[in-house]
C-alpha cells in the first residue's frame, strides 16, 4: 500500500512544492537588500526593467528551442496583463518607494499581499478557509511585532505606491489563476517580457538616464536580482499558483523579513533582539496555519 503509485505521486507533488516554497522564500528574501544596494548607482524602473525583460527575452528563446510551443495572441495579451500588475505595478513599484522608503518598512507593507490576494480571489468565489484567516492575520501580527522597534519613517508617496504595489500583485496573481495563459515556464517568460517592457516604457517616459558608468558594486545586485529573484523566484512562483492556494503560494510575504534579518545578522553583523525572535515564533506559526489550511 505504502509503494503505490499514488503515493508515489503524492510524495513527488509535495516535494515539488517544497522546493518550490524554499526557492520562493530565499530568493525574494533577499532582494530588498538587493535592490537598495542597486539603487545607489541605478534608476529604480530601468534597473527593474531590464533585468525582467532580459530574462524573460533569455528563457523564452531557451523554451522555443527546447521545442515548447509559441503562445497564442491571446495568450501573449493576457501574459503582458498580468505582467504588467506584477512587474510594474508591484516589483517596480517597491523599488521606486525604497527610494524613502527603509527596507523593513517595505517588507511591512509588502507584506499584506496574502492577504489582499485571498480577498482578491474572493472576486471568484473563492474565499479563505478558517485556517487560513487566523495564519493570514498572526502572520501579519508577526511582521508588525518584527518591525515594532524600528523607525518606520516613510514619505506619503513611498507608503501610498507599496500599498499600490501589494495590491497589484496580489490581483495579478489571483487574475492569473483565471485566465488563458501558457502553459508552465512559458507562461512566466511571457510574463516577464510584456512585463518588464512596460517597465522599460515607463523608465523611458519618466526621462530615467544613469549618470555616470555603473560600477560592480550596482551591477551585481542587478545580475543576483535576474538569476534569484526573476529565473529561480518567479518561476517557482509561477508553479506555486498553478498548484497550492493563493494564501500558501504568497507566504513568502511572511518569510521575508525573517530572511532579512538572517543576512543582516550574517554579513552587517546585526543583534537579534528578544522581540525580533519573538515576531519570527508569530510569523513562522502563520504559516504553518495557512499550510494546515490548505484544501485538499
């Protein structure tokens, strides 16, 4: 009974998911520390933009080759839709608000995607389960205990456009649920392309422009951002939402900090406090219940 094949099957499904979840959450993790680091020397929507659009140009060029059908023009529509909600309304829009924004505030903000996604599936009918509600809110309860002792100084502008960029993820992941898209990585480099073209648009039409020759320094956050956070990130994100719950596939949301605060620890020499400690117990409890709350 224990070597069938569903079981079999079963046991592959969940590690698949795993794997998926760990990439999710160390991958973007890290990006906040990242992007703060390119900014230095690099506009916020170009250094966005370039880094979706190339490798989503790189991996739909790999996919064609490896003989994975074109998308239809339907298909390519909706992939730059939600694109666009993902990539310019939410990626772009964090790192344009870390300008003013300090990086713990932005993984505060950032971190009710959960739940404006769950409430966006709500749109279809499909609405979190108990379980789910009470890991959504510790979870949530959890970032604001990690954040507590900090100086959460944000301008308007800053506090406004990541409450734009959570909402806009949030429904764009929920709309992706819904629509005609491709299928597997295809569905995430044509994303990635319409996407991080809008972002380039709109780096264009704001009259971006570096002002002096890049050095490593900005370069390599921008080359870790499009292997992590795009290639490996996105793509295991993808896979998520075509297979767990909306609330299970966004709790990186609540990870990220936690993430934050280990490389703080590691390469800036940081103290964890007694609360820091106490807000990871509450954030890692949150999720366990929106894993328990998943339906089979």
């Amino acid at each position: 009974m224990m070597n069938s094949p569903l079981i079999k099957t079963i046991d592959k499904r969940s590690g698949s998911v795993i794997l998926a979840l760990v990439a999710v959450y160390f991958s973007w993790g890290s990006t906040y520390l990242a992007i703060s680091i390119a900014l230095s020397e690099l506009p916020p929507f170009f250094m966005m933009g370039i880094r979706f659009f190339l490798v989503g140009v790189g991996l739909y060029g790999v996919l064609r080759f490896r003989g994975v059908p074109a998308p239809s023009r339907v298909q390519w529509g909706n992939a730059t839709m939600v694109g666009v909600l993902l990539f310019l309304g939410g990626s772009a829009g964090v790192a344009y608000a870390e300008q003013w924004v300090a990086s713990g505030l932005a993984a505060l903000v950032i971190a009710t995607t959960p739940i404006w996604t769950v409430l966006c599936m709500g749109i279809w009918k499909e609405w979190p389960t108990r379980l789910e509600w009470a890991g959504l809110v510790l979870g949530l309860i959890g970032i604001i205990v990690l954040n507590f002792e900090g100086g959460l100084k944000a301008s308007p502008l800053g506090g406004a456009v990541l409450l734009v960029a959570a909402v806009s993820w949030a429904f764009g992941s929920a709309w992706s649920r819904q629509l005609n898209l491709p299928s597997g990585l295809m569905a995430g480099a044509a994303q990635m392309v319409g996407g991080g073209a809008s972002v380039l648009i709109v780096s264009i039409a704001m009259g971006e422009h570096i002002g002096a020759t890049p050095t490593w320094r900005s370069l390599s956050p921008v080359l870790y951002l499009a292997v992590a956070g795009s290639l490996v990130g996105f793509t295991a994100y993808m896979y998520l939402l075509g297979r767990v719950r909306p609330a299970l596939a966004t709790s990186y949301a609540y990870v990220n900090p936690i993430i934050a605060v280990a490389l703080g620890v590691w390469l800036a020499d940081e103290k964890v406090t007694v609360i820091e400690i106490a807000a990871m117990v509450i954030i890692i409890a949150g999720v366990v219940l929106v894993v328990a709350g998943q339906k089979r």
